[in-house]
C-alpha cells in the first residue's frame, strides 16, 4: 500500500495585511461569539458545567453552548477517544460550518492517557482530526478550561487556529487514518435503512 | 413613494438595532439574576454578524429561498409599524390586519425553508410552532377584536388616540391584558410556550439545519419579528406612545418582563399548550369581551 504523505502540515503563518481587512473583521466576530458543541464522552466533561455557571461563566466571553453542529463554531472533545465515538466524532466535524475549530481537554487526546494501552482507545486524535488548541489537566479545572477558551480567541486574533484548513489541505491523509481505524467512515442511518 | 419606501427600511432597520441592543442587555439582566458577570450588552450584533461571516450550508434552493423569503417578509411587515404616533413609514396604512397577514409571509417563509432541508426535527419544530400559533393567537385576537369594536378604528395610531383619551387598555381591560401577555409569551417563544424551540429535545426546532450564512439571516428575522410583536402588544396596551423615549421606556419593560418571567418556568408540551390556551386563556379573553361590550 502506498503511504500517503501529509501535504501541508503547518500552513505558512499569514500576516494581518495578508488576511485582509474582511477576514480580520470576521475574524473579530468569530472570536467574540465562540458557539460549542459539547461531545461530552469523557470526563473531562464533568468540568464544563463549572466553567459555564456562576462563578466562571463562560458567557462573559460570548461562549454558549449549541444544540447543533452546524450551528456550532467549536467542537469540545472533552477526554478519551474510543474507536465507536471517533466516526461520530467525524460526522459531526464535518457537518460544521467553516471556519470551524476543535478543542480538545486533557491527556487522553494526546497520548492515551491512563487509558493508553486499551485495545478500544485511539491515543493520538490530531492525526484524525485537526486539534487547535489543547487543554491540560487530568481533569482540568474551569480555570484551565476558561484559559484554553481565552487561549483560543488569542489563535483566532493571530490566524493561527487553521485547523480547518489543515483538514481541507490534507483530507487525504486524514481520511487514510480514519479509515485504518475504524474501517468505515459512513455513519449508517438505523431508521432508513 | 420612495420615501417612504425609505422611511420603511429606516424603520426596519430601527427594529432590528432596538430589539437586538434590548436583546443584549437583557443577556445581561438575565446573568446578574443568576449572579453571573453576563456577555456585553452587543453580544446579539456579535451573534449576528459572526454568523453572517461564516460559510453556510445549502440544502437545495427551497432552503435558501425560504431564508430570503422570511427575512423579506418580515422587513417588509416591520416597514408598516407605526413607533410613535406621530413616526411612522406610510401613515394611514397601519392597520393591525396588515401586521395580522403580512406576518405570516415571514413566518410561512420559514416554515417552508426549514421543510426544504429535510431533517424530521425541523419539520416537528415547524408543525409545533403552527399548532402553538393556531392557540394563542385564538384568544389574542379575541381581545383584539373587542379592542376594535370599543374604538371604532383597526388603526394602530387611532387606538393610540383612543386610549390617550379614555386610559390605556391595560387598566379599562385587564382580563384583556393578562390574556395578550400570555400570548406575547407564546409569539415570542418565551419559556412556558418555548415547545418548537426545544433545545434539548428538539435541538432547536426548525433552525436544526441551520449554520452560517443562513443561521445569521435567521437571526436577524426573528429579531426584526421580536421587535414587531413587542410594539404591536406596546401600541395595543400601554397606550404607545407620542415621545420616541416613552416608547423605548415602554418597550425595554415590556421584553424585560416577559424575558425575566420565562426565567421562571420549565417548559409545556405542545399539548399542554393547546390545552391551556383554550382551557383557561381562552374563557378569560370572551369573558373581557363580554364585560365590556354588554356591560
């Protein structure tokens, strides 16, 4: 089988006049409107409501939880990737309106984590799906989260949160990965067929 | 004529900045309740905008038509709202039956969009959202009519003049008032009456396939039909108003109180709607028309 290469891994860093005045004003509202779409399998999502409530309110940074992806800008991968959630995982991504972004919290996303050596676990999701911005902590607290969300509109400002453009650019290769893990990326529909 | 064509747009465009900036601070209002910090009063503009900055996509020309469609149909109900009694786009044609039949283009735009992108979620959010229509509006237009036969004239303005002689609707007709308040809430899809919305259930109604381009439209018509609603119950009521900083007085209290009031309650099943509207609004609104044309 031939190995498929991975084309354009880092895109070139675009300067502000580069971007262009249109892209810098959308960019303006795309960071203070960030709208989530929480796929809570792990634990980390046990930390989301915290961040969301009272004392931390994650509204104050114009982020909202929404119903669904393509009404969402951000995915929440919130902890471990078992092989049955990653295709799901997929659908939703690629449902989403661009540009779009992946935030993905904790260790298990990066290395498996306390589940790494699981036969049902992917360890590494950035070679499935673009991850933007990473938040540590095993779990991480709201403090962290909220940091993670800050640190993401600071990508935005920069245009370096190019995940989505990563997964155009090297669909190929992203795909290849996908398929070798979980065989088919269809999701089927139950009540159709 | 292009004037006020204009004028209309003016007005239009009006609605869309007062609701939306009313909107925001009641984002706001809402966070200090629950005593939390709260958004920027401009998050609904930032909202907006952002939506309007991302890339939609199409299901099939019916779904792009009906967005276009609702959004036209409702600047063009907008351009007809009278804001003061002396402001308005086309004075002589702010009929309340030209609100009655031009909303419907808007809201029937919608409904036909969201059929188009064929998810069934969608489809049970639009079939919800005219069976909620089909209850409150019965009783709405119970005391609507009665408000007409008290005052001669179906002139939004004329009302205005009529209850700036004989009091305000909401104290000669305060069976009246509740019911229109109940049926603000269900036009409005606040919280007692949020059946065809449905986050958790429905995710979102007929907006489910919505993202971008299209969601921002969206926004931007239920926006501008917040602001129609919010003013016809304003004008009907509350005596609307002859100064534009009683009118703004009026409306912020107005969308405040029914926002804070949603905060309050869960959520009906449709046919706990439908029930309740004809069960108990319903015999409210005929009782206050019978009071007040046969007393």
């Amino acid at each position: 089988m031939e190995e498929i290469r991975i084309k354009n891994a880092f895109p070139t860093q675009e300067t502000a006049e580069q971007r262009g005045t249109w892209t810098e004003l959308g960019d303006y509202f795309r960071r203070q409107s960030i709208w989530m779409l929480m796929y809570c399998t792990g634990c980390c999502a046990i930390e989301l409501p915290q961040a969301m409530t009272t004392v931390y309110d994650m509204e104050r940074l114009g982020m909202g939880p929404m119903a669904t992806p393509r009404q969402a800008d951000v995915l929440l991968i919130t902890g471990y990737l078992s092989l049955k959630t990653l295709r799901r995982l997929i659908y939703s991504y690629e449902q989403m309106s661009e540009p779009k972004y992946i935030a993905a919290f904790g260790p298990c996303v990066l290395n498996g984590g306390i589940y790494h050596d699981s036969h049902a676990v992917l360890n590494r999701l950035d070679d499935y799906l673009p991850v933007d911005v990473y938040v540590g902590g095993c779990m991480p607290n709201p403090e962290s989260v909220m940091n993670g969300f800050v640190d993401l509109m600071n990508l935005i400002k920069d245009g370096k949160a190019t995940g989505w453009k990563r997964y155009r650019d090297n669909h190929e290769w992203y795909r290849a990965n996908q398929i070798a893990a979980v065989g088919e990326v269809f999701v089927h529909d139950e009540f159709h067929e | 004529m292009i004037l006020g064509i204009l004028a209309g747009l003016g007005i239009a465009l009006f609605g869309f900045t007062l609701q939306s900036s009313v909107a925001g601070i009641n984002r706001k209002v809402v966070a200090r309740v629950q005593k939390r910090y709260g958004p920027p009063w401009y998050q609904e503009f930032l909202d907006i905008f952002k939506g309007l900055s991302k890339r939609g996509v199409t299901h099939g020309w019916i779904f792009d038509f009906g967005v276009i469609m609702a959004v036209g149909g409702i600047i063009a109900t907008a351009m007809f709202m009278p804001i003061t009694s002396n402001i308005a786009a086309f004075s002589g044609l702010d009929n309340f039956f030209i609100f009655v039949y031009l909303l419907a283009v808007g809201m029937l735009g919608m409904a036909m969009s969201a059929s188009g992108s064929g998810n069934p979620l969608a489809s049970i959010g639009v079939m919800r959202a005219l069976t909620q229509m089909f209850a409150y509006e019965v009783p709405f237009l119970v005391i609507v009519m009665t408000i007409i036969k008290v005052t001669g004239t179906s002139s939004l303005v004329e009302i205005m003049a009529y209850q700036g002689q004989n009091g305000w609707f909401m104290w000669t007709m305060p069976l009246g008032f509740v019911v229109a308040s109940i049926s603000l809430l269900g036009m409005l899809g606040k919280k007692p009456f949020e059946t065809f919305i449905a986050p958790a259930e429905l995710a979102s109604g007929p907006m489910v396939e919505y993202g971008g381009k299209h969601l921002g439209l969206l926004f931007i018509m239920m926006e501008i039909s917040h602001f129609i609603e919010v003013s016809l119950f304003v004008h009907l009521f509350l005596g609307g108003a002859t100064t534009i900083v009683g009118y703004l007085i009026k409306y912020f209290l107005v969308y405040t109180a029914a926002n804070l009031y949603s905060y309050l309650n869960g959520r009906f099943k449709i046919d706990q709607v439908v029930v309740f509207f004809y069960k108990w609004i319903l015999p409210l609104a005929v009782l206050q028309a019978v009071w007040v044309l046969w007393r």
